[in-house]
C-alpha cells in the first residue's frame, strides 16, 4: 500500500517527540500517507525545540539529519514566491505556501484559527489536529495504525505509557485506540 495522500506537517506537531513518531510511523512503509514539511518548518521545530523545551543544538541538528535521511522526499522547495499570495495568518503563511506548493491536501496543526477554512479553499488545502487527522488514519486503516502504535509502545514503554502520553495531544485518538485495544 503506497498512498499519494500528501500531508504538510505543521512545526507544533514536529514538537511533541511521542506525537512526532507515531505520525512519522504511519508514513513508513505500508504508507498510509507522505509527510511533507520545508526548511522553515523545520527552523521552527528546532528554534521550539530549543528554546522552550531546552534541547541541546546538537541534539535537534540530529533530529534534522535524521529527517533529512528516512524522509528525503518530505522537504518542499521553491515556495517561497507563494507566501504573499496566502491569506491566512502571517506567521503561518510559509507552512500553507509549502503546502500549495507540493500539493498537499492537508496541513496538520495544533494552530487551526490560523488556517482558516476561507483560507484554505482556494488552493484545495485543509487544515485538521493531529487528532481528527490520528482518526482518519485509522478509520482508513485501522490495522496498519494499531500494528505501528503496538510497534511504537514495545519501544516505549508499553502501551500504557504511550497512551498515557498521548492523551495529553490526541485524546480522542486514545480514546478509540482504547475501545480498540480492549475488544470492544
């Protein structure tokens, strides 16, 4: 299974190092979809990375490195003429323009007001949380998610643990993923 179905990881959900991992999973071989971020993206990730959450320069370079050599595909170029054609918010006009650009069909954010739906309709682009999209991946593959989500908590500490994490970004996922989990 190889989807097209490309998705502009906003810099807020590149943050979250639990949250970051399952999505990135979901598009590791079988794909359930093609992550897509830029350079700007990423600055923002490494500038949140280290200056709110006090991670080390060495240590966001790897993470940078590391993306750089699973998902060479994901970084999207040549946008940059596009931002002044966007109309949603100006900090976030950059992650909408690289999005128009590789021709996303989603952006996922934790910062929806700044993607507003008029915004977005014009280039066929929309914006979803992390959990609402978590959902939609599951609902189209429930499988393929719980298989990588059990991979995942057998790398950290147990399903227990990952859920108790998540439940802080995607409650609602967790919430399924649960009832899933649990037979019911």
């Amino acid at each position: 299974m190889i989807s097209g179905y490309q998705v502009v990881l906003d810099a807020c959900v590149l943050v979250n190092a639990a949250l970051r991992d399952t999505l990135l999973r979901l598009a590791e071989p079988p794909h359930l979809y093609l992550p897509r971020w830029s350079q700007d993206i990423m600055l923002e990730t490494r500038r949140t990375l280290e200056n709110r959450l006090h991670l080390a320069p060495a240590q966001t370079a790897h993470l940078t490195e590391e993306l750089e050599t699973h998902f060479a595909d994901a970084w999207v170029e040549g946008y940059e003429a596009l931002i002044p054609a966007m109309s949603n918010h100006p900090k976030d006009r950059h992650v909408l323009a690289a999005a128009v650009r590789c021709g996303a069909q989603t952006i996922v954010t934790f910062n929806l007001k700044d993607f507003p739906a008029d915004a977005l309709a014009q280039w066929n682009v929309e914006a979803q949380s992390p959990d609402e999209f978590l959902i939609h991946q599951y609902h189209l593959q429930p499988k393929v998610v719980i298989e990588k989500i059990k991979e995942q908590a057998a790398q950290h500490g147990g399903m227990e643990r990952l859920l108790t994490i998540h439940c802080k970004t995607v409650p609602e996922f967790v919430s399924l993923l649960r009832i899933e989990l649990s037979g019911g």
